[in-house]
C-alpha cells in the first residue's frame, strides 16, 4: 500500500481542500486563510481552479493537495492560460519525498499532455528540489528588496526610545535625502504621480496595460479586472493605496501599495514607457511616503526588474531571498521555451496569489 493520487472534483471537494489546508498551517491565521482560500477558488476572472489529492491507500484519506489556478499570460503579445501552482500542504506524518513529488507530478503531466499551456510556481524553499526533480526549471528569485527612507525605526531599534534616538534620526534623515537627490533631478518627463482616492480600477488600466504590454516579452495579464480581483478582493490586503502616474489627464503608470506599521510594500507597478515613467513613478511614491513617516518600502520584482536598479538610488537596501524561487514548466513546443528565461518576464508580488 502507498499513497495514491486523485483529481479533486470542484466544488464537491472544497471541504476537503480546505481541511487539508488549514489543518497544516497555523491555526493563528486559519480565519484569514479561510477567506483567502474562498477567493482564490471562486473569484479567478480566468476559471476555476485544478486540485489534485493524496490519498493513504491503507486508511483511505486524504493526506495532502495541491491546487493549479489559472493566470492569462501575454507571450510576445500573444495570449496564452497558464496555471500558477501552490497551495502543496502535505501532513506531517506523511512529510516524505514520495507523496510531494507525485502532487507536483500530477500537475506537470497535464501540461505534457497539453492540457495547459505551461505552469509557473514560486515554491518556497522546501520545495524547490521537489520541483527540480519532477522537471521544473527553477530561472530565478522573485526576491524582495527593501530600501531605508528614513532611520526612525532603526534608531530607536538600535538605541532605544529615547532622545538620543529622535535626535540620529533627525540628523540621518536629511542624508537619505541627499543620497536620492540626483535621482531626482534625473527624470522630469511632464508627468506626475497622485495617491488615487479610491481603490477601484477603471477602462484606463486596460488601455495602460494594452500599451505597456508591448514592452515585455512575457507578462502576466493587468487588465482592470485582473487588478480588481488580485487587490479590490482579496482578503490578504487590507490597508493599500494607488498612486497614479498621469500626464496631460491620461494614465501612464500606477504603483499598489499596502501598509504595514511604518513599512510600506510595492505589491505591483507598471508604467507605459520603462526608460522615461519608471523613474517618475517611484520618485512620485516616496516623495509622498517619506514626509508621512514610512521608514521601508520594499517590492518583490524578478531578477531583471528595471525597478531593483532605480531603487538603490533612494538609500541603503536589503534583499530577502527566502522562499522567493520562480519555478516553470512547459511544453516541449519550442514556441513556449521563451518562458524559460527569466530575463524575459516581468514579475511582481502580482504574480504570486499570496
């Protein structure tokens, strides 16, 4: 007896799905997830969602799962449905090699036998030798790189509250400045950047992308009703903000923002022109992020991101490279090895579905 595999029938199984799910995460977040799960399974703008079950022949039951949801995806503008696969929960007493490779398995001989165009993960860190050995090809690191705005929580971090923290804060804060001042003065394109009053997306997100899409040999969909499900919808964002690029009252680039404490992250990002709105746009968000006392703001980009070499323009970086792999299977058509090669997408937190 071993463990074998079954497709989940959806929505007969989402109880099972669920269960499985929940029981091998904190239970501290289970209400969130809870709500994050509905979304991902009845939401999606490109289908419902694929799951696949591992069964314990000698019990009977169901000891982990593993999901595949559908994303459009823009290949040399061309468009092609591709699955985003995650949620691999696997129970503890079951945590061998065997039952993950054959979840994954299950999901890459769809795609060999042309069920799918291709398929994309960002595995975290356990699961990238199971991917690998099932046949993905790991091309990257959506990675998240972080930069300093301003020393408040460092200092107080360092030294404690107190007043000879406000005081290095005071003094360090004009230095930051200074670092990103010639950045500054190097993009003045007509255009400028506006928090958007409310947290809706319009007809001139799908003109933008339209435009924008040419730019990027492989990009995932960003119309306006991809944007409202992936942020309006879901559950997971709670305190986030547009800021919009605009020029002679037409949109040109947007920047979603979440917050966290004095923290902020680039949850997505596009602009129609890269050399001359990438720039702008990021100037734009922290001019207005900076004077509110935002400290960090940090983006999840690809390895080839134009974003990442802007960013160390405005002050001291990070990077966290924790369960940040890109994984991708495709078929063996040769039109489709262009999504292969990581220089050639364009990925943001966007992308991922958490």
């Amino acid at each position: 007896m071993g463990i074998v595999i079954r497709e989940a029938e959806l929505p007969a199984d989402r109880g099972i799905l669920l269960d499985t799910l929940l029981r091998n995460r904190s239970q501290a977040d289970n209400a969130l997830r809870q709500a994050r799960f509905e979304w991902s399974l009845a939401g999606n703008p490109y289908g419902k969602p694929r799951a696949w079950l591992a069964m314990d022949e000698s019990s009977g039951k169901v000891i982990g799962s593993v999901s595949a949801f559908p994303r459009r995806v823009l290949i040399n503008g061309k468009p092609a449905l591709a699955w985003n696969g995650g949620d691999t929960s696997i129970d503890q007493q079951f945590r061998t090699l065997a039952p993950a490779l054959k979840l994954r398995r299950a999901i890459k001989e769809c795609v060999d036998r042309g069920e799918m165009r291709f398929l994309y993960s960002h595995p975290v860190d356990r699961m990238r030798a199971v991917l690998e050995k099932v046949g993905h090809i790991v091309i990257g690191k959506l990675a998240r790189h972080g930069v300093i705005l301003r020393f408040d929580r460092f200092a107080q971090n360092a030294v404690g509250g107190n007043f000879f923290a406000t005081t290095l804060a005071r003094a360090a804060n004009p230095l930051l400045q200074a670092w990103s001042w010639r950045g500054n003065l190097a993009h003045r394109n007509g255009a400028a950047v506006r928090l958007q009053t409310e947290n809706r997306f319009g007809d001139e997100y799908d003109a933008l992308f339209e435009g924008a899409a040419k730019n990027h040999p492989v990009i995932s969909e960003r119309s306006a009703q991809f944007l409202a499900w992936r942020f309006s919808q879901n559950p997971l964002h709670r305190d986030w903000r547009i800021f919009r690029l605009e020029a002679e009252n037409r949109l040109r680039g947007y920047a979603v923002v979440d917050f966290t404490g004095d923290g902020a992250r680039i949850l997505d990002f596009l602009v129609e022109d890269q050399a001359g709105d990438l720039g702008t746009l990021l100037i734009g968000v922290i001019r207005e992020l900076r004077p509110k006392g935002i400290c960090s703001v940090s983006v999840r980009a690809n390895d080839h991101n134009p974003i990442l070499s802007l960013l160390r323009s405005f002050g001291p970086t990070s990077l966290d490279t924790v369960n940040s792999g890109i994984a991708i299977h495709a078929s063996a058509d040769e039109s489709d090895r262009i999504v292969l090669n990581d220089s050639n997408w364009f990925m943001t937190q966007a992308d991922r579905d958490n």
